[in-house]
C-alpha cells in the first residue's frame, strides 16, 4: 500500500469514527428536565478550583487564612496584509498572588497580607511588520 493510500484510510477511518460517536452522542437518551437557561454558570461557579485541592493543602491553607492564586492569559497576534503574513507577536503574563488573612493567621483582626508577582513575556507586533 503506498503511503498515499494509507493516509486516505487514515482519513476514513478516523471521519468514521468521528460520525460514530457522533451518532452516540445523538442516540443518547435526552432528559426528562431541561435544565434552566444559565444553570450551567451557576455549575461551573459552584465547581472547585481548576488545579484541585492539592491533596487537602488548599484547605489546610485557607483555614489559616492563606489563598494562594496562580493566573495566566495570553494574547497571540497577527498581522495579514494582503493575503500576505506580514508578522506575529505574542503576549503572555503570569501572575502569582498570596492573600492572608492575618486576622485568621496571627489573630490581628481587620489586617490583610498581599504579596504577589507578575511575569510578562512576548514581543511586539510593531516590530515586526
């Protein structure tokens, strides 16, 4: 078989197999209650941190008043001239905070911590058009 041929199976194989848990998915018996427009907000609000509870850490954490947070977000740019690629860039920032209760932590009610960092990495759009 050349490999022309073996790559048109590939692509058959998996379209079938795609269209098979499609038709799964569609046979699947729908509930009797619709859920009510926007429960799925109220659900994944509800939900627990995306990274877990470190194996009880996170608890153990905020029950003394410490919350440690870690963020990233990411910009990607390009620039299309034309029908021509004239350049692309990419922005990312990572920002680690710890937010203590020291009211909790040392019993000075009313008094707060915040210490956190930020990370900015990237290059400029700009520059390289």
């Amino acid at each position: 078989m050349s490999s022309g041929t073996r790559g048109h199976a590939r692509r058959l194989g998996a379209a079938a197999l795609l269209q098979a848990c499609l038709c799964a998915v569609a046979a699947g018996s729908p509930s009797a209650e619709e859920p009510p427009p926007g429960a799925w907000l109220k659900r994944w609000v509800a939900e627990p941190p995306m990274a877990g509870n470190w194996f009880g850490a996170r608890d153990a954490l905020n029950d003394l008043g410490i919350k440690p947070s870690v963020r990233y977000w990411t910009d990607l740019m390009a620039s299309v001239a034309g029908g021509q690629h004239r350049g692309q860039a990419y922005a990312g920032q990572l920002n680690v905070e710890i937010d203590t209760d020291l009211g909790k932590l040392a019993g000075l009610r009313g008094l707060r911590f915040d210490v956190s960092g930020n990370w900015s990495s990237g290059s400029d759009l700009s520059a390289d058009i």
